[in-house]
C-alpha cells in the first residue's frame, strides 16, 4: 500500500500569512497515462472534507485562488498565500493511482 | 448541482451489521465511481471501498474483505454499503463519495455507533 506522510501534523499561522503542507508519497504517484493523481482536502470542524486540489495542481471548483498544489513523482506541497479564519481545519492528501486508496494523516491548520 | 445524500444515524449491537444508502443526484450516475471512507471520532480519513455504478463491481480494502458489501440501484441512482459482525473499533462516521480522478463530492455522513 501506498504510504503518504504529510508534515507538519499541526500549523499555527497568522492570519494573512502563509502556510505550507508537504505530503511525500512511499511510491510515485505518476499513473500509467502520464497523470498524477495527488489531491487535498480540507476538513472544517464538524463537516465532511471538501476536496480543493486533484491532479497535484487543478483547483476544484469554487476553491479560491489562494490554495495551490505542487509537486511531482513523491513529493507534493499545499500552499495557502494568505491565511484567513475560514482555512482553519484539517488538511488531507490523497492519492487516486492504485487500491487500496490512502490518506495522510491530516494537518492541522489553526490561527496563531 | 451534485449531491449525495446519505440515511441517517445509526446504533448497533455488537455483531450485528448495519446498512446505509447513498441517494446521488445532480449528475450521470453510472460515470462515476463511489467510494466509502470512514472516521473514527478525532481520527483520520480511513478508505473502506468503492463501486462501479455502471456493472457493480467493487474493490474493497483488505481489512473490510468478506464483511463488507456495496450495491447499487441504477433506477433510483442510489448506492448501499453494508457491514456486517460490527465490533466496537467500526464505530465511526461513513461517507459516501463520488470519484473519478479524486474524491471531488462528498455525502454528509453517517454516524454509526456499535454498542
């Protein structure tokens, strides 16, 4: 199985600083087609995730623009420009190139 | 706009097994996958399986093999998962998830509690 270590495990930012995660996979995550399938996710308190990154980079849907995913092969990073209160929560990678599909074990994202 | 719906909370005596449903809307059922993950309380995301809506086929992860099961209804666009000989550590919230290339819409929830 595919092992995805994220770090830090807790953030303390300041509001309109930024924040870094990095997600570092045991195997590359590049698919057979070329694609790599590395999302984020990002938990608030009491709700279910919400995806804002797949495909290392592509922004999902209503996401704002101040979320961005890098990286290739075994290393990803999750950048938030300018902390604000909304983005406090838990922060999840994920990757979609083999079963079983896995997690990181979630970073925790609170205002300093 | 997509959605799924999952049933609501759940309590269940140990041994017993629990099945919940996932109503989708807002998109082709059949064009995407939908997987179950798990949460235990103040823990992390835990993948449990998926189904492909379009014949039914389902991988699961290997710890669930042989007490978990995942259907579909393809006139109702609505996907069952069931556990069976429920233990204390299944105790968690389930959701539903549609997939493609990333786990992109989420159900609510389901809580279930084995007691």
């Amino acid at each position: 199985d595919i092992v995805l270590t994220q770090t830090p495990l807790s953030s303390p930012v300041a509001l309109g600083q930024p924040a870094s995660i990095s997600c570092r996979s045991s195997q590359s995550l590049v698919y057979s087609d070329g694609n790599t399938y590395l999302s984020w996710l990002q938990q608030r308190p009491g709700q279910p995730p919400r995806l804002l990154i797949y495909e290392t980079s592509k922004r999902f849907s209503g996401v704002p623009d101040r979320f961005s995913g890098s990286g290739t092969g075994t290393d990803f990073t999750l950048r938030i420009s300018r902390v604000e209160g909304e983005d406090v929560g838990v922060y999840y990678c994920a990757h979609a190139t083999q079963f079983p599909r896995t997690f990181g074990q979630g970073t925790k994202v609170e205002i300093k | 706009q997509v959605q799924l719906v999952q049933s609501g909370t759940e309590v269940k005596k140990p041994g017993t097994s629990v099945r919940i449903s996932c109503k989708t809307s807002g998109y082709n059922f059949i064009s995407y996958h939908v997987h179950w993950v798990r949460q235990a309380s103040g823990q992390g995301l835990e993948w449990v399986g998926k189904i492909t809506p379009q014949d039914g086929s389902t991988i699961f992860a290997q710890k669930f093999q042989g007490r978990v099961t995942m259907s579909r209804d393809t006139s109702t666009n609505t996907v069952y998962f069931e556990l069976n000989s429920l233990r204390s550590d299944d105790t968690a919230v389930y959701y539903c998830v549609r997939d493609r290339y990333g786990p992109d819409y989420w159900g609510q929830g389901t809580l279930v509690t084995v007691s």
